[in-house]
C-alpha cells in the first residue's frame, strides 16, 4: 500500500470519526431524548459498517471485536455490527505466490505437487488454499496477506488519533469508559492473529491438551513450512454441525453430541489455560465418525492461574457476602476502572445480592440478558477482553447446543458432565459453589425473578442520593460545552482573519480559540477529578 493509499486510508477514518464527534456533541447541547440517541447510534452502526466493507482490511476485525463489546457500546450501535462476517475478497495468487517463496526460500514447486490457485476462505488477516505436499499429503495452506503489516501499522496510528481525540475533546464519561485500555487490548489481540507462529504454538498445546480425548480431531502441523506468515495443516474433512440432512445420517445422536461439545469445551472454560475464544460453527465441524473437529486457533484466550483463583474467590465471596473480599477478587481480576470506589462498589453487590429466591417467577431469559447488560453499563467496570472472550465461547456453545437439542434441555445434558468434571478436580472451593447453588430453588430452573430484574431500578435509587453531586457535575459539562464553542468561534474568526489578509481578526480569533481551548483542558482536568467521586449510569 502506497503513500496516498495510506493517506485516503487515514483521512477516511479521521474523518468519520470526526463527523461522530460533532453529532454526539450537537446531541449533548440539544439534550435530546433517549429514543432520540437510540437512532442515532443506529445511524453511526450503519455507517460504520459501510465504512468498514469500504475499507476492508484490519477494520473488519476491530468491527468485530468491538461487536462483543456490549458492557461498553451503546446497544443500537452494536446491533449493527453483531453479524459482521470477516470475508473479504482473496489476493491474487501472483501476490500469494510470492509471500509462499519469500517465506520457504524457494519456489512453491519445490514444497508442492498441486495447489488450488483460488482461496477456499478469504478474511481480513490470512487467505487458505489447498494444496498436496510432495509425500502426497493433502494439506490447508493459511498465508498472511500481502501488506497487512502496511494496513496494520497504518490503522493503528488512525485509531490512537482518534483515541487520543476522543479522550481530551469529545464530551463522553471517560472515567467509565477507558478508551487506551480498550484500544491496548484490541492491539494485542491483532498482533496475536497476525503471527502464525502464535497460532501454531496454540494448535499443538490444544492437540496436546485433549490428545487422550478420543471424541476431538485437532489437524496436525506441517511444522518445517510453517512459518510466521505461513501455517501448513493436514487437511481434515468434515459436516457442518448447521447441515441437518448429514448430521442425521451420521451413527451419533444429538444428545450425544451436545454431550461431547460440553466435555471438550467445559474444562476449557473452568481451568486455568487457553480456550478457543472462537468456536463457531465454521469451526467446529464433525468427522464421519462423530468426532468433533476444531479449526482455527487464531484467536485463543487464557486464563491464569491466578484468574482462575480469584474468579473462584469472587464467587465464594459473593455466596458468603463477604463483599470487601468480592471487590478486592474484582480488582484484581482488572473488572474495575481506576476511579471506582470500592466502598460504593460494595454497597452496589450488597444491592445485587438482595434479591429473594421465594418470589421467582418466569421470564424469558433473552430479557435477564439484556438487563444485566445494562447493570454492566451502570458500573464503573470495564470487562477485560479475555473475559470477553470467554463469555462469547460460551455464548456461541450455548447457541450451537440449543440448535441440536433445544434450550430446554441443555441444563440437564450439561449437569452430568460438570459433575463428572468436578469429582475429578476434587476442588474444594468449586463443590462450595455447587453445594450453595443445590441448596437454592432459583438455580435449578433457567428463568428468573422480577425482584431481580428490577435491580437496576434500585441501583438507580441509590444513585439519587449523589443529586447535589450531580449538580456540580452538569456544572462542569456546561463550562466544557462553553469552552468548546468558544474554541470554535475563535478558530473560525482567526481562520477567516488570515484568509482575507486581515492580520488583526486573524490573531484575536486565535488569542480566543487559544484561551478557550486552554479553559476547556482546565474544565476537563476539574471534572475528571469529580468523576472519581460520581458513579452516574455510563451513556451517551
């Protein structure tokens, strides 16, 4: 990619992320409805998503990444980016063929009997082609694409403009949502995909892993061709656990299956290690002989020890209502910002544990999932992305099992194999949850209670007692706004001034855009100091 290729890249981006600021800014001064910024962000997702099929590339990816950001982004927004798919059309093969001999260090010829010129799947980080080595074996051959590395590098620079943009100028509540932390996690996980390296370290721990597992095909690597843009595996063919015509003439049940999909996908979620954080069913397939095979191991998560140790203890602690123990879990889990208050969050999971399991009644769960969504959003807590990641491996699990054997009988399919799993543990801590869950009627159906959904109400009500706090923080937002606009006027009087030559309007219009400009950094230093001591509900 070129200089100008670059430079249109970048302008594009800026620019629209400009033209968001000023809407979200124009609606703050008109303090407009909150149906009136569900539309708006509606507007932005639709327009983001052109963008992005416009530019293709990295975008897509972040598309994505941020579409599983629902503790962060506002819900029409993300609506109109949750299906994104990370297709996009192949590279030449000329262009592929030379990455192939920069990386073997000799002609695809010599590695290579047969390869099919035209990709079998296209995204924005690495194209696949099917070739046969030299000893016969039929292989899938994953190459990077020609000039990621450009497009990367590039968009990378756009977004922390923007970022940095963002954090001094655009009036959001930046002490609830923390844009670096956001975009560090983003860069980590990019880079991670970009080396195929990484990828292939992980698809031999995974085969490893669950090599005594006879119910998974993990591919095997072509180790000697692989390389950091190059992934050679043994190609493995498979049913698409979607085709129901085939499924059902395979010698396995739905229940069965369901079954297997638990057992290889639960000790993932519960031991410390890695887990596939994308599972879906492009890449999940299943072998003639109901084996399940698992592809693509460029996006992994992983949760360390000490993770699993203190998700162990927030859950103990909540369960004992030991909530300063809870909080102290939550902190070093990364859960809460830097200006959360502990003694506040305290209060909030006291709050959250209140509800009486006597007055349950049915709900539909789709609504429980939405509410605690909007908890989140409420919360001075930022999710890290490879708890993100986790949630959505299990979200995407939960689907597939209600696709083969219906909602309604997940839990009693799971329930054996997690007691399976935890006999095996023998973890004291995790047969206390157990214990305490048995001993409570509200987990042993999957609805729940009206009590419960209404804690965002009540963590409204507590909020009511900060008005006089409050007060003083529209207090700064309007000096901001102030400051803003005569920042503005006076860019605009100076850019006029120097236009017609006429120095004097030129140099006052800029002594006041630099005043006000100065006064709004003022503003803004004030009341990101306030915000450590104000836990208003994170919205637009």
């Amino acid at each position: 990619m070129g200089t100008t290729g670059r430079f249109k890249r970048m302008y594009k981006t800026i620019a629209f992320a400009l033209t968001i600021f000023i809407r979200i800014y124009w609606y703050k001064i008109r303090k407009k409805t909150q149906s009136e910024w569900d539309y708006l962000w509606k507007d932005i997702g639709k327009d983001f998503r052109n963008l992005l099929f416009d530019l293709e590339g990295l975008l897509i990816k972040i598309g994505q990444l941020l579409s599983i950001r629902a503790d962060l982004l506002p819900r029409p927004f993300i609506e109109q980016i949750q299906d994104l798919t990370d297709q996009v059309p192949p590279s030449s093969w000329q262009e592929i063929e030379k990455v192939l001999a920069e990386e073997w260090k000799n002609s695809v010829e010599d590695h290579v009997t047969h390869v099919e010129t035209e990709a079998i799947a296209s995204a924005s980080i690495g194209e696949v082609y099917r070739a046969t080595l030299k000893n016969g074996e039929k292989v899938a051959v994953k190459v990077q694409r020609p000039k990621i590395q450009e497009i990367v590098e590039t968009d990378f620079r756009t977004l922390s403009i923007i970022i940095w943009f963002a954090n001094h100028f655009v009036p959001l509540p930046k002490g609830f949502i923390n844009l670096n932390v956001l975009f560090k996690e983003l860069k980590q996980v990019i880079e991670q995909e970009l080396d195929f390296s990484k990828e292939k370290q992980s698809l031999l721990t995974f085969k490893k892993r669950f090599e005594d597992y006879e119910g998974v095909l993990i591919p095997s690597v072509v180790e000697e061709l692989s390389t950091s843009k190059v992934l050679v595996m043994e190609w493995v063919d498979g049913i698409k656990l979607t085709d129901e015509a085939a499924l059902n003439h395979l010698n396995i049940t739905k229940q069965e299956l369901a079954k297997r999909l638990t057992e290889l996908f639960l000790p993932q979620w519960l031991e410390p290690g890695s887990f596939h954080a994308d599972p879906h069913t492009g890449n999940l397939l299943l072998s003639k002989e109901g084996k399940i095979i698992l592809l693509d191991f460029g996006m992994i998560g992983t949760i360390s020890k000490n993770d699993a140790m203190n998700f162990q203890r927030l859950i103990e602690s909540l369960l004992s209502k030991n909530y300063s123990q809870a909080v102290e879990a939550l902190i070093q889990l990364d859960f809460l910002l830097p200006d959360a208050e502990p003694r506040t969050m305290e209060k909030v999971l006291a709050e959250f544990m209140t509800f009486q399991p006597s007055q349950l009644q049915e709900m539909d769960i789709m609504s429980l999932k939405l509410e605690m969504t909007n908890m989140i959003q409420a919360l001075p807590i930022q999710v890290p992305t490879r708890f993100v990641f986790l949630g959505r491996s299990f979200m995407t699990i939960e689907g597939i099992l209600a696709m083969l054997i219906g909602e309604d009988e997940i839990i009693d399919e799971v329930k054996p194999v997690f007691l399976k799993w935890l006999r095996k543990q023998g973890n004291t801590k995790w047969h206390f949850v157990w214990y305490w869950l048995q001993s409570h009627p509200m987990f042993k159906i999957v609805h729940t209670v009206n009590d419960f959904l209404r804690l965002p109400e009540r963590m409204e009500d507590l909020k009511e007692l900060e008005q006089r706090r409050q007060f003083q923080f529209t207090m700064y937002e309007n000096s901001k706004r102030h400051c803003f606009q005569v920042t503005l006027i006076g860019g605009i009087g100076g850019g006029i001034g120097f236009y017609t030559s006429e120095s004097m309007l030129g140099y006052i219009g800029l002594g006041v855009g630099v005043l006000g400009l100065l006064s709004y950094g003022v503003m803004n230093y004030k009341l990101r100091k306030w915000l450590k001591y104000m836990h208003p509900k994170r919205k637009t």
